[in-house]
C-alpha cells in the first residue's frame, strides 16, 4: 500500500508568506501605522501582524526607532521631486510646501519628527526639502545661523498647520469635534463674540499657502535688515 499523501503542514508554514524582505516589513508597518497609530506600534504587535517570532524579526529591525527612522526615509524616498525654480525665495517656498505635502499624506510623520535635531536622523537623500530651504536662504543672502533659523521657523508652522488639522480630522471622525462657543459675553471678548460659532467654518479654511508666503517674506526680510550691509 502506498503512503498516505503528505499533510499540508508538511511542506511549511500555511497562511501568510514567509518573511523574504525589510520591505515586507516596511509595508506591515505601515498598514498597522495607519490602522492603529504609530504610538502602538511594537516590534512585537509587528511580528503578530506579520505571523513570526520577535527574535525573527529583530534579525531585520533593531528598535522601533530603527523602524521609524526607515519608515520615514521609505517614504520621503516616494515623493516625487518638484523642480526647483533658481529665484532663492521661490526655492524656499517651493522646498516647504514639499514639506508640507509629504506630512500631510502621513501625518504621523510630523509626530515622530517634531523634535529639533531630526535632519540628522534623515539618510542624505531624504533631505532634499530641508536642503532646498537652507539653501534658499542662503542664496538669498541669510548667515547660517539665519537660514537655520528660516528653517526651524517655517518647520514649526508647517508642522504645527499639519498636527493641528490631523487630529482635528481624527476628533471629527470620531464624532468628538471640539464645540464652538455662542454664548460668549460681548463685554469681555467683543471680537470673538462677533464671530461666535462661525469659527468652525473660518478656521476650516485652507489658508496655508496664503501664510507660508506671509511667513517666508516676514522672515527673510528681518534676516536682511539684521544682517551689516
């Protein structure tokens, strides 16, 4: 009598794929990322989602920090590169609103990387935005510390317009808007009685490009009555 044919379970794991590559893991991340938010995300949660050990998976990743970091390289090596006008102001502007873009598609990014000192996380080739905008400022005449300082000013203003609209969107998706106030006595807060509820509909408003520009005016003009003639 021939033997019975082999079982399944005999030619390997059943179910998902084997772990073949770092961008496997990439994408599991990212789906788990995007579903729970990055705070959750553990190296062991990562190797539930992707059906191994955890010591398997630290053959790949070190931390999560390790994780992070080629998470956020992965994604900005995505972005398509615009083309870089040669009038320094343009560059800035052009180079933020890069910025802005690539943190409004995963705004979990601005969370990870709203700390100074970032760029030095960042591989070389992720680091054409902040190089265009030092750059700009730079070519526009600004000291180092000057274009440091364009730099770090227009990164909390974009970061900041990015969280505030993120977890705005995530509080309204929950049903948990924040509510706008109609009984506010004109004695005290005359102008901001005058709007009242209207508030809602004013800040919805994108106005990012408007003061981006206001912004990068501001600051190069202050850098140039600053600097010896």
């Amino acid at each position: 009598m021939p033997p019975p044919p082999a079982s399944p379970a005999s030619h390997g794991r059943t179910g998902r794929p084997p772990l073949t590559s770092r961008a496997q893991i990439l994408v599991a991340a990212r789906e788990l990322i995007d579903r729970d938010g990055w705070e959750k995300l553990t190296i062991r949660r990562l190797a539930a989602e992707l059906g191994i050990g955890a010591t398997t998976l630290y053959h790949h990743i070190q931390s999560k920090d390790d994780l992070l970091l080629l998470l956020l390289n992965h994604h900005v090596a995505q972005i398509e590169r615009p083309q870089l006008p040669g009038d320094p102001r343009e560059r800035i502007v052009v180079g933020t609103t890069a910025l802005h873009n690539a943190l409004a598609a995963w705004p979990w990014a601005a969370e990870v990387l709203s700390a100074d000192g970032f760029v030095g996380l960042l591989d070389e080739s992720a680091m054409w935005m902040v190089e265009a905008i030092v750059a700009g400022a730079d070519d526009h005449g600004c000291t180092p510390e000057q274009s440091v300082d364009v730099f770090r000013s227009l990164w909390y203003y974009t970061v900041g317009e990015v969280l505030v609209r993120a977890h705005s969107a995530r509080r309204e998706a929950a049903g948990q808007p924040f509510a706008y106030r109609d009984d506010l006595d004109p004695s005290q807060v005359p102008h901001l009685a005058a709007i009242g509820v209207r508030w809602a509909a004013l800040a919805a408003r994108d106005i990012y490009p408007q003061g981006l520009l206001a912004f990068v005016d501001g600051l190069l003009a202050r850098a140039a009555s600053a600097t010896p003639s």
